[in-house]
C-alpha cells in the first residue's frame, strides 16, 4: 500500500458524491467549527501538520490512482471511485489539490460556534473534492480538543497559585504522562505537543520531535527529570525498599529525582523511609525529591502524604498564610488525574492550610486520549454553493437537534470589542481566517512561539 494515499483517506460514503450535487454545481464551499462542549472556547491548533503531511504538493499520482481504484473496486463491487475526477487532477494540475484552505492562526483561542477553517475548491471541475476532505480535515478536532482541554486546566491551576502560592510555577504543574495510552504515535505527536502549548512538563517524546518538524524550531519546548517506575523499585525486594530508594538519590545527587513510592506502603515510605531513614539526604542534597504516590483515593492520598512529609521534613508559611514543604521535597499525583480530580486535590490541600506550590500532576490517558470529537462538538459544514453559475446558501436546521443547525453563506471571522464572532464574509471587519493553503501550496505557517503566545492565558 501507498503511504498517505489522499484518495484512500476519507469515509466510503463520500467516493459516490461526486454523483449527488446538483446539476451544474461548480462550487462547494464549507467550514469547521466546534458547535459547544465541555468548554467554551477552543484552541485552534493542528491544521498545519495536516496540510503538510497529507495534503501539500503532487499528492495525486497515476499509481495512487489505480491503488484507489482496486481497493475501491472490492469495497463496494462497482465502479464507483470517480477515475476521472481524479485524473483531472493529475493531468490539469500535476497532481496538486485545486482547493483554497484559510483558518484562523494556529493557537488561537475561539469561542464555541465560530468558524474556524473554511475549504472550497479553485477549479469549477472539482467541487465534489471540498467535502471529500472532510475526513481528514476534521481530524483536527484532535489537536484542538487537548490543546483545550490542557489551558484548562491551566486556569485552574493557576487559581489556586493566585490563591494559595506563587503562579511563576505554573508552566511545571502539569507534565505529560500519556503516550503509552493513546491510539498511535502519531496521536501522542499531535497530542503531545498540544499539551507544551500550554505548559513545559512531557514524558511524551514524540510531541517535540512533531514541534521540530512541523512548526520551524529546532528547540526543545519540554522538559523532564530522572523518575523511578515500580520495577526500579520493586527489583531491589521489599526488605531493600529503603536501599532503592537510597540509591535513586545517590544515583541522581543534585537537581530535580521523582520516586514512585506506593510499591508496598507509601505512608511508611513517607513517614519512615523519606521522613527517617533517608531524612538526612534528603535535607542535605542539592535538589528536590519529588514523591510519586500512584494509588488510592487521589485527594485523600496526596494530603496524607504531604502531610507525613511536612512534619516529618518540615514545611514553612507562606506570605499567603499556607504551608508550604521544605524546598528538598515536592508531590507529583499522576494516578486517576483528570480535570475534575486536579479541582479537588488541590481544594482539600487549600482546605488543610496547604499551598498548591507543594504539589504538580501528571495526567496520561486522560489528557491524551480519554476525549473524542464530541468533547468539543466538532462539525465540518457546507454553508455555500454555485450551482448554474448561481450563488447560494447551504444549511441544514433539523427539528430534532436546533444545536445541529448550520451557519449558512459565505463566512469570516473577525475581532469585535467583545472577542471573536462570525459574520457574514460581505459584512464589515477584517478576517482573522487567512489563506493557509491553495492549489498544492502552503502559504502560511506559524513557529510554536507564535502558537504558544497566541494561546496564552491573558489576565
């Protein structure tokens, strides 16, 4: 098989739409956007690895076009695939899409119901090929759906710092744990650099080889520590638990050491291993033991164990008037870490008198991988046509579902007073959509620099 086949990478129904618009239609346009969910603005991010790995340059070939037309042949047992649309491509433009993309800047922070990216094609002959990229396309709602769901968090984060400690620490507060729970390495690249949009903490790999090659930088935009998993610990047998922890300390002498430590007890861990045994190391070496519990009720488990820490090794009181551990001591919670459980961690720590400076999270599949396209709504829509050389709208308004109805006519995004809005493409207001791809071409593309600043967090 072809890698990255265009004419295999869309849904069966749409290979017979080519048969199914109007007499005389010589225009299709359409738009993205995300129709509502669990949040109420989206960061709009991931278009452009799109166009470039799929869609940019002689993506259409006289081999590709005969896989399609073998594969299709034995999917539906007729002649359905449109050959010759597809030649029409390959010989009156070399094998480049005909289609206009334009979308808002990548990490963008758009309100709900806004477009964000239209699609319409550049030759008359070709608008059945706006909607048969739709399935590709809208694999975007990946990207935006973790980028998202990350600032989030992010927001509550950072209120409890405001509250409670110091918000110079946020970009560290979240680390990325997810890359062995997502679907493929190509969701842990897109999703994990969705997520360093937002903060600086990753496990996930694959994310920063993705900004490197994808958004012009050959920096390093995340970051990590030496961290024990269980094996590490549990190799040494349960009488030596103390020695392996001894030697994660030994090994790693100065700078940031995580060390799992619920293999057997971690309240006697804290107490009596990190608290007693190791106490001495730990005050006197140069860097911080962060402490990773990994079971149990979350909220219950990271005060108790802050709590063993704090009189134990010691903790002092903020200018806030919240206890704060010793610097040579810090909690990551990375099990059962999601959304809703980063809230009430950190409340019941405020709650006890504890700041959220004492502690960071780590969140898995929860931030990679346990979201869908219906977290955010997101819908691919055809709002325009020219049928007969006559321009008009499309929309669809079911009685069932009024949140299912579609925007209709031409469409632009512009910034009033109040944020983004979608207004009509002929109305007043510059459009924040611009062209990011025509004809084969990129026209636009944005370094993470850009990305990471046009989604920051703005007080």
């Amino acid at each position: 098989m072809i890698r990255n086949n265009i004419l295999l990478l869309s849904d069966s129904y749409k290979i017979s739409h080519y048969r199914q618009y109007p007499p005389g239609t010589s225009s299709i346009y359409s738009y993205f956007e995300s129709r509502g969910g669990r949040f109420n603005e989206v960061v709009f991010f991931g278009l452009q690895y799109l166009i470039q790995n799929y869609l940019e340059g002689a993506v259409v070939t006289k081999e590709k076009i005969e896989e399609a037309a073998t594969l299709y042949s034995g999917h539906f047992g007729s002649s359905l695939f449109y050959r010759e649309g597809w030649e029409y491509i390959l010989h009156q433009h070399q094998g480049r899409l005909p289609v206009r993309i334009k979308a808002a800047p990548e990490g963008a922070v758009i309100p709900t119901h806004n477009v964000m990216m239209t699609i319409e094609n550049t030759d008359p002959a070709c608008y059945w090929l706006t909607n048969f990229l739709e399935t590709l396309l809208v694999q975007a709602w990946y990207g935006c759906t973790v980028a998202t769901q990350s600032r989030e968090i992010k927001k509550v984060i950072l209120r409890y710092l405001e509250e409670t400690g110091d918000p110079a620490g946020i970009d560290f507060k979240l680390h990325d744990f997810g890359f062995r729970g997502v679907s493929s390495v190509e969701s842990a690249s897109i999703g994990g650099a969705a997520h360093l949009i937002n903060f600086m903490g990753t496990d996930t790999v694959a994310g920063l080889s993705f900004i490197q090659d994808h958004y012009h930088t050959q920096g390093v935009y995340g970051f990590s520590i030496p961290a024990a998993e269980h094996s590490t610990i549990t190799s040494w047998g349960r009488e030596n638990e103390a020695k392996a922890y001894a030697n994660m300390l030994d090994q790693f002498k100065e700078g940031l050491v995580a060390v799992v430590s619920d293999s057997y007890d971690v309240y006697n861990a804290c107490e009596n291993i990190w608290g007693k045994t190791l106490k001495d190391k730990i005050l006197q070496r140069n860097g911080t033991l962060v402490v990773r519990p990994d079971s149990g009720i979350p909220k219950e488990v990271v005060l108790k164990v802050i709590e063993l820490l704090g009189q134990q090794l010691g903790y002092s009181t903020n200018a806030k008037g919240y206890k704060v551990l010793v610097p040579q001591v810090r909690v990551i919670q990375g099990d059962g870490v999601d959304y809703d459980a980063i809230g009430d961690i950190l409340e019941n720590l405020k709650n006890h008198g504890w700041s959220a400076d004492t502690i960071a999270f780590g969140m898995g599949g929860a931030l990679l991988q346990k979201l869908d396209r219906d977290t955010q709504k997101f819908a691919f829509k055809c709002s325009a046509a020219v049928v007969q050389g006559e321009s008009r709208d499309v929309y669809k308004d079911p009685i069932t579902d009024k949140g299912k109805r579609s925007k209709r006519g031409r469409l632009k995004l512009i910034q009033t007073e109040t944020g983004y809005q979608t207004v009509a493409e002929s109305d007043l207001g510059k459009d924040e959509l611009v062209a990011v791809f025509e004809n084969g071409k990129m026209l636009k593309q944005y370094s993470f620099e850009e990305v990471k600043k046009n989604a920051a967090i703005r007080s």
